[in-house]
C-alpha cells in the first residue's frame, strides 16, 4: 500500500463496505480522488478529511445525552 494513498478497494475494506460506495462518493464529489486513467487513488489526508466529517458520536454525543437527562 502507498502510505500517501489508498485504492478503492483498500478504502472499501477499511470502512468495510462495498466498492461500489466509494466510487459513488467520488463519482458525487464528496470524496476527492486522483485519477490516473481508469485506475482511482484516494489521498490518505482525504480520507481522513471525510471520516472526521463523517463520524457522529463521541464526546458531543455524550454531552448531549447528560443534558437530556439530567
């Protein structure tokens, strides 16, 4: 694996879903891409982007349900 990208199918294994799912993220834009004629690379520093931007839960979750609570 290049350590600055990923392929398609090393992307769709990390999140473990369908190839099919990252190629309509890059096909809507909504992850960006390198394009080298038919073969696709996603940048590591993209990935990251999108699962930060993409990721509920955490702490703000857990804020949010001591104040419904409480």
């Amino acid at each position: 694996m290049n350590s600055t990208h990923m392929s398609v199918k090393q992307l769709a294994a990390r999140w473990s879903c369908p190839v099919s799912a990252i190629y309509q993220q890059v096909r809507s834009g909504g992850l960006a891409a390198l394009h080298i004629g038919q073969t696709i690379r996603i940048p590591i520093a993209e990935i990251e982007r999108f699962e930060a931007q993409n990721t509920t839960g955490g702490d703000e979750v857990g804020r949010r349900r001591k104040t419904r609570s409480a």
